[in-house]
C-alpha cells in the first residue's frame, strides 16, 4: 500500500495529463455509445436494472444484438467509473496544493453512480422522454467537469485575473446561456421525434416539428454571438481567441449537421453525430469560459477592462 501511495504523484505529470484526457474523451465516448442504444432502439435491450435481466447481470443471447448493445454501454459505464476512481485516486497527494484538481474529479466521480441510478430510472419507467433528457443533461455537466479538469492539469495554481473586457465577459456569458438553451431544446425536441430508444416507449407528445425550429432559433444565436466574439478576440489579440475559433468550428459542424438531418428525415446516424457534438460543444464553451482568466504573480490582481490592457496581456 505505501508504494502504492508512493507511486501517486505529488505535482501534475505526464501521467495526469494523459489520464485526464482519457476520462474526458471516455465521457464523450459513452455518451456516443448512449447514443447507438437509442438509435437501435436498444433502450430497454436489458428490460431491467441493475442486472439485465432478473436472472442475469449480464445480456443473454436469447436477447439478440439489442442486449449486446445495452449491456455494453453500461459496460462502459462501469470502465468510466474505473477511470473516474483513478484519477480521483491520483490526485489525492495533491488535494492540498490543487485543491481545484481534487474537488473537479470528485464531483464528477460522484456523478458516475448518479448516472447509473437515472440510467436505471429510465429503464424501469420504460424510458420516459423527461429521466432520458436528465440523463442527457447531467452527461453534459459531467463533460464539462473533466474539461475543467483537463484545463486545470495545464494551468498554473493560484490567483487569477480577468484578461478580456467587461463587455467580452458579458457576451461569453450570453453565448454558454444561449448554448444551455440550445443543448436543452435539443433534448426536448429529440424526446418528441421518433428516436425513442424502443419501439413501445413514450415520447413527450409535444410538436416536434414546431420544436425544431424553436430548437434552430438559440442556435443561430449562438453562432453570431460566438462571431462578435471571435472579431473581438482577433482585433484585440486575445489570448483564448484560439478557443473561440475552436467553439465557431464545433458551432458550424453542429449547425451543418442539424439541418441536414432534418432535410433527411432524422437518419440514426446523423442523430448519433448530432449528440457527441452537442458534447464537444459544451466542451468547447467551458474552454472559452476557463480561459477569460489567467494566472497572475501574486503583485497584479487589477482586472482588464479596456482595449489598452486587453492587448498588453
């Protein structure tokens, strides 16, 4: 045990990096898997839980390709789970000099189990629409957890100042409310449409064709506050304008990949692609938003809120 601990490391490393790349791709990844159950109408291919079937922890071949597939993404869920106990077991040394490292992979390990449990909520009520779309939801704020926690493995401890203007603050803000709202339309908009995860599974009975257009409105907005954003980073030379062209490009292909599902009839492929991006797009915005501050030396503290300071940093 002692060499165990001795092993942990005591500042970040390689090792910590590398994990902690792994559990946020893991936590796409198993997002896309949950995706395929959906679209295969997999969704109650384990009709109960937790064991798969009552007499079963694992699917049957009497289950078919759909037990295959549910079985394997609770599977993964279990593998992300492993993932989540090491990287919250390799920070522990640090839980004092990164206290962010620490509480960033705790709560997201917390959010594992918590998963499982909605997982199996919406088994048992024969996936209703409503406990899919939380599942969905908190997939997402898991996903920006671990981005934090990427971001944190390459950041500098310690006081942090504001490094744009006040009025490019304001405008990042407004575009991660406009990409919530986006990302939780979506949710509603594919709870109404024919991807219900099974055959005999309700949905929520709204229009869904009146909520995709309502679901296109906080996404074009998206994109043109991300624009004003890009143009204010670009002239201003901002340091995360990298990022916010990173956010436009993810913006673009999600937009691109929405109407043309939606001029195709919803195919379960494009569908699939459309919810691992809304993924990598909460990703991308938690990244913009981490990088409106950067570390300081202990001496500045002051906030930029002009063009003049903007562009010295």
């Amino acid at each position: 045990m002692n060499r165990i601990i001795q092993w942990l490391p005591t500042q970040v490393d390689r090792r910590l990096r590398v994990l902690g790349w792994v559990y946020l791709a893991a936590q796409i990844f198993l997002v896309g898997t949950g995706g395929l159950v959906r679209l295969t109408s997999s969704g109650l291919g384990c009709p109960t839980w937790p064991r798969c079937t009552a007499d079963s922890i694992v699917n049957t071949p009497e289950m078919g390709i759909h037990g295959v597939i549910e079985f394997g993404n609770r599977l993964l869920g279990v593998v992300l789970g492993l993932v989540a106990i090491a990287a919250f077991v390799a920070v522990l040394r640090m839980r004092r000099s990164r206290p962010d490292l620490f509480t960033l992979t705790l709560l997201a390990g917390l959010g594992i189990p918590a998963q499982a449990v909605i997982g199996g909520i919406s088994v048992l009520t024969q996936l209703n629409p409503y406990v899919v779309g939380l599942h969905f939801v908190i997939s997402v704020g898991l996903v920006g957890l671990c981005t934090a926690f990427v971001y944190g493995l390459y950041t500098t401890p310690g006081p942090r100042v504001r490094v744009v203007p006040l009025w490019f603050l304001i405008v990042t803000h407004l575009t991660s409310f406009a990409v919530a709202i986006t990302i939780v339309v979506g949710i509603l908009t594919t709870g109404s449409g024919p991807h219900a995860g099974d055959a005999d599974a309700p949905r929520n009975g709204l229009d869904s064709e009146l909520l995709q257009h309502v679901h296109s409105w906080p996404a074009y907005l998206t994109v043109a506050l991300t624009l004003v954003l890009l143009v204010g980073a670009v002239v201003l030379r901002l340091p995360l304008r990298r990022w916010v062209l990173l956010l436009l490009a993810v913006e673009v292909a999600q937009t691109a990949v929405g109407l043309i599902q939606a001029n195709l009839g919803l195919p379960a492929i494009l569908v699939g692609i459309h919810m691992v991006l809304a993924c990598v797009l909460a990703s991308a915005m938690t990244a913009v938003i981490l990088n409106l501050k950067q570390p300081v030396p202990l001496t500045d503290h002051r906030p930029s809120d002009d063009r003049t300071d903007a562009r010295a940093l």
